[in-house]
C-alpha cells in the first residue's frame, strides 16, 4: 500500500515539501536516533556543501545500503528521484561538485565520498534498486531526465 501511495502524482506534489521537513525535526529532537522515513525506507541525512554556496547543506534521503550494510554499512546508494518531479534535486548538484560529505545514519555521523554512476555501472545498480523499492521506476517514466543515482563510501 505504501508503495501505491507513493507513486501517485498528488503524493509527488506535497512530499518534497512535508516529509523532509518532518525528517530534519524529529532526526533533530532525537539526535540523529529516528528519522520518520526510514519507516518505509532506509535512510541517511546528507550534509553536503552546497554547489555555489559552498554552505553546508542538510538533505533527507531515501537509500539502499549495499550488502553487507547493516550496522557498519560500507556504501550507499542515494537516489536523486525527486520522487518524480521533472528537475534534479539539488543536492545532487551538491555532489557533484562537492563530491566529499558527511552523513548521519543511524545515530553515527560518518565521512563519505560521493561517485555519481554511469553506464553499465548504473544499469546493475538500478536493476537492484527497483527490486528494493519498485516506485522509483514510476518516477523515471514521469521525467525524461536519467535519475541520478550515486554511490557512497566511507572515506
């Protein structure tokens, strides 16, 4: 049911605006113990300096920790879906030019480096993810730009 959910387009229009929101104050007022959405998804807060700014920017996010993950994960992988909205979010600008960044899962705040995936590289990983969380390919046939997907490794 929560997969039907959230791959409606009313559910693309309010998220962006309300779980992150929600995501950054209750991860806040727990000190980095519960983040909401990880009820459905794992998930991580992002710190990354931002594109222009350079400023250190906060971003809740969906991920899929690769094999082996559990407490002491080694990568991630972080989906820019956007849940389906026709632009890029923007943290993966963020990445993009500030590969290195921080983030905070499950309590532990750890250094990663950021690789955005291509091709063959791209294609396996988005196979696994669809498997993990279907919806997102309901949000790739929304927009005609390739959803970003970048792994993540401790530095």
């Amino acid at each position: 049911m929560v997969q039907k959910v959230s791959s409606t387009r009313g559910f693309a229009k309010i998220a962006p605006h309300v779980i992150p929101a929600l995501d950054r104050a209750v991860h806040r007022l727990t000190r980095g113990k519960v983040l909401l959405s990880a009820q459905m998804l794992p998930g991580v807060i992002l710190t990354a300096r931002g594109a222009k700014s350079g400023l250190p920017r906060r971003t809740p996010l969906a991920c899929m920790p690769e094999e082996g993950a559990g407490e002491v994960a080694g990568s991630w992988i972080l989906i820019g879906s956007n849940f389906g909205r026709t632009d890029h979010p923007a943290w993966t600008a963020n990445l993009l030019a500030h590969p290195d960044a921080e983030i905070s899962w499950k309590g532990k705040d750890i250094p990663v480096t950021a690789h955005l995936l291509r091709g063959e590289e791209r294609d396996t990983v988005w196979k696994a993810l669809l498997e993990f969380w279907p919806p997102y390919a309901t949000y790739q046939s929304r927009v005609s730009r390739e959803i970003r997907l970048f792994r993540i490794v401790r530095r």
